[in-house]
C-alpha cells in the first residue's frame, strides 16, 4: 500500500479529531465547550473513501470509514445526552416543503409561525429542489448516510450538498445561467448560504434549548455576542444592538456591553428572521459565548440571590402563536394567492398543508406501526387538500383522465396504511425507497403538479419526480368528487 498516499487521504481527518480530543481534555465541561466540539464534529472533514480505491479492497475501504465515524458517532452520543443533536434535527424535521416564487424582501412579511415551520427558499417553485434540500440537511444533522447512484453509501457533508443540489436544480431548469451568484439556486454562492444557514440556525436553536435550563441559567445567565470572524465585517452591529435593546425596554440586556440574559427578548429583535438563536443574518459569523454569573451580576443584568426562570422556549412559542393569530380573513387570501392551497386554515389558525399532514405522520409513527391503528385517537385529522388544480387536469387529460372538479382527502387511517406497507424496515420491494415523513408531506404537492397522470385498474396514479426518482400515489374513487391516496411508493 503507498503510505504516502493513506496519510494523505487520512492526515485532514485525524488532525481534526485530535483538536477536537484536546478540546474536550482541556475545556470546563460547560455548554459553550460542548458547543465547540459541536460545531467541529459537523464541519468534520468528509475525505473521499473511493480514493483509495485502487489499494483498498471495498470491504477495507468501507471497514476504514466506519472505524473512524465510530469514534465521532461515540462522542456525538455523548453530546446527545444534553439534548443538542437530536433538537438540531428534530428543528429540521419540522419544517414542511413548501414552494413559492416570492423574494426574499417578501418572505420576510410571512408571520413568523410559517417561516420558522416551512422549508423554502426565496423564489424557488420547485418541490423536487425543496424536497430534496430538507431530506438532505436532515440526513446531515443527523450524521447519517444516504445511498448513491453508485450503490455505496456516504455521509452528506457541504461539498456534496452543494454539488448534489446543483445537479437537480439544472434538472429542473433552474440554473440562470448568471453563475455563482446569490440569485442563482444551481450557484455555489447560494446553496452554501443555504446549507450553512440552515444547519447553523438546526444547532443554534438546540443550543438555545440547552442553554435555556434551570440548572444553566442558575450558573450561565447570559450570553455575549461573539465578535465577527468575516474577512470584511459589518460595522453596523452596535446601531443594531441598540435598536433592539430600546424596542425592548433594556429588559435583561446591557446598554455598554453586546451582553444580555439568555431570557432576554433582545435575542429575538436583533435577529433579522425574529429567532432568540444564531446566526442573526445571512451570512453573519456572530455567535454566541456564556457569560458566567459573576460577569451578569457586575453588568446589573441579574441580582445576586435571584433566580431565573427558564421562560424563554415559553415565550418564544407564544411569538409563534401571536404572529399567526390576528390574520384577517383577507390577509389568508393574501397568503393563498403566494402559496395557493399550501397554507390552510385549522380551528382559526393558519397553518401549512403539509405541516400537517407532517405532524400527523410523526404522531402516527410515535403511536407505533405495531399497534393496532386507533381511529378514535385521530379522530377529526383528516386533511383536505383541495381540488385538482388547471396544471394536475392539464396532466390528466394528456393520459386521457378527466379529474376536472375532484378534490384529494387524505385520512390518518391511509397515512398509517402506507407508512404500514413501505416504510421503514417495512418495504419489501428492492426496487422502491422506504417511505420516509418528507414523501407523506409531498402527496399534496405530487396531487397539485403531477409530472405523469394515468388510469390504473379501479383508480388513477400520479407520478412526480422528488426525491429517489419517482413518487407514486395511487388514488381511489372515495366517493363522488373525492379522491382519497390509498398507496405512496418511492421508486429509486
């Protein structure tokens, strides 16, 4: 074996797993240590395992990368038992696909319950991108593998994020043609922004949930905003620091210092997307330090015997609810025009479509796929998503279907059929992908933009390119102008 050429392949990897050794040897065990070596295991270095190719056997090749994730996985567990991966991806998994052409001056008046739940991107039409993006980002967060086109396996890391997405956003015709651009979705420029937004926002937030504890705040009261780490940084944080601090009253915040209370609302103002966690803007480096008590109490931000309560996720989620609850019935109409039938009204609350039918799976998975389905428990679920749209009867009638005023319900006993049937450990056919959560959240958007419509047997399938290679939902006839999906299968 050329020695020359493993230590090459090897030596970025094993640096990086030493830095972060010496980081967990040489720091207090406090939440900001455990956020560094966060921070590293996910900008671990992902070498190329086919570069050995040529002096490795497949099963030394694959024998080599395990060995070494082993050993990241393990101290990833060991993190875990704070909280700080499985809340980074449980933030993504609650975000539902969700497509429009809006820009990213417009979005930004979206209430804040819709932007923090929906996984899009400004001006991108296209569910196969935005489908792609969240499973991609979650198999990252959550250091898991995901199958490719060469039949191996790997981890998702930034570079192959980046090139995996370009390619499907060219797919789709989506590449400008202006090239590595903010305003180009196939550009390097904005795909980066958007993996590094979006996983550095995951980790933020599970930060801001671990921090935001009893025993934490009892200790580390406060936090400081770190100083910028960009070539050329933005000089405007200190106008900004003091906007937000008056907004809020000055409460729990330093008007001499970018120091405040970890329950402070001046976290939530300062940020451009009104989220209490890091990053505060696109493409800001800021982060975010502990402030140890004795610093919090000399800057007046707490007294000496006083004790914090944990309020901030409280007071967050109230944020959420606050923004969504005072829509008119014409604002709804507003969102409808930009989303169409992706946002939906439930018990006088606007909420989005596939959120739903997101939450509803997740339930359903948690109640146990063993167990017999109790109705009684999802009683009043059903969702309604509406008629078929001019571009699904468009489809149709190339295949010669009329579907021209039906309308698509999808019940909590058909989610619990089809995760049943094909999804995880459960799907028999070799030639199918087990049904993740992101494929139910997209039987809403293969129903309204179809790519092929056919009859078959008693029903209708609907075909769409998403994630894998093509998503099927048969329907059936549920009764007069209703249609109801009965099976969702994943071709690779």
């Amino acid at each position: 074996m050329n020695q020359k050429k493993l230590n090459a392949w090897a030596q970025p990897l094993l640096q990086h797993l030493k830095q972060m050794e010496e980081i967990a040897k040489s720091s207090p065990g406090d939440s900001t240590m455990l956020r560094r070596l966060e921070d590293m295991a996910a900008s671990l270095p992902s070498p190329d395992w086919t570069a050995l190719a040529d002096d490795l056997s497949s099963m030394m090749e694959t024998s080599a990368a395990d060995e070494i994730h082993t050993h990241v996985t393990a101290l990833v567990a060991h993190m875990a038992a704070f909280g700080p991966i499985e809340n980074a991806v449980r933030k993504i998994e609650q975000k539902a696909p969700v497509v429009s052409a809006l820009r990213t001056r417009e979005l930004a008046r979206v209430p804040l319950d819709l932007r923090d739940r929906g996984q899009f991107s400004a001006g991108v039409e296209s569910i196969r991108v935005m489908a792609n993006i969240q499973a991609k980002l979650l198999a990252s967060i959550g250091q898991k593998r995901e199958l490719l086109a060469n039949g191996k396996e790997a981890y998702v890391s930034r570079d192959s994020f980046i090139r995996d997405m370009q390619l499907i956003a060219r797919e789709e015709g989506l590449d400008t043609g202006k090239g590595n651009v903010l305003t180009n979705i196939a550009g390097e420029r904005r795909l980066g922004l958007i993996y590094d937004m979006q996983t550095q926002s995951a980790r933020g937030y599970a930060r801001w949930k671990l921090d935001n504890d009893a025993d934490a705040l009892a200790v580390m009261p406060a936090w400081r905003l770190t100083d910028s780490t960009a070539r050329n940084p933005r000089g405007d944080w200190a106008q900004r620091w003091a906007r937000a601090g008056s907004a809020v009253g000055w409460s729990g915040a330093s008007r001499t210092a970018f120091v405040a209370l970890k329950t402070s609302p001046i976290w939530a103002k300062l940020s451009r997307f009104g989220t209490p966690w890091p990053p505060f803007d696109y493409g800001s480096t800021r982060d975010l330090e502990d402030v140890w008590r004795d610093e919090a109490e000399q800057l007046g931000l707490v007294k000496h015997s006083e004790k914090l309560e944990p309020v901030a996720e409280k007071n967050f989620n109230a944020d959420l609810e606050a923004s969504v609850a005072d829509w008119r019935p014409d604002q709804l109409s507003t969102l409808k025009l930009a989303f169409g039938d992706q946002v939906a009204e439930k018990k006088g609350r606007i909420v989005w479509q596939p959120d739903l039918i997101g939450k509803l799976t997740a339930d359903i998975l948690d109640n146990g796929l063993d167990r017999p389905f109790d109705n009684k428990r999802f009683k009043g679920r059903t969702a309604n998503l509406g008629v078929a749209t001019d571009a699904a009867m468009r489809t149709a009638s190339s295949g010669d279907v009329d579907i021209s005023g039906m309308k698509m319900v999808i019940t909590p006993d058909t989610v619990y059929h089809m995760l049943d049937r094909h999804g995880e450990g459960r799907e028999k056919d070799k030639s199918q992908r087990p049904l993740t959560n992101i494929d139910i959240e997209c039987i809403p958007h293969v129903w309204r933009m179809p790519d092929r419509v056919v009859r078959d047997g008693s029903g209708v399938r609907f075909e769409k390119d998403i994630i894998g290679r093509t998503q099927i939902v048969n329907f059936e006839r549920y009764k007069d102008g209703v249609f109801m999906p009965v099976s969702v299968r994943v071709k690779y």
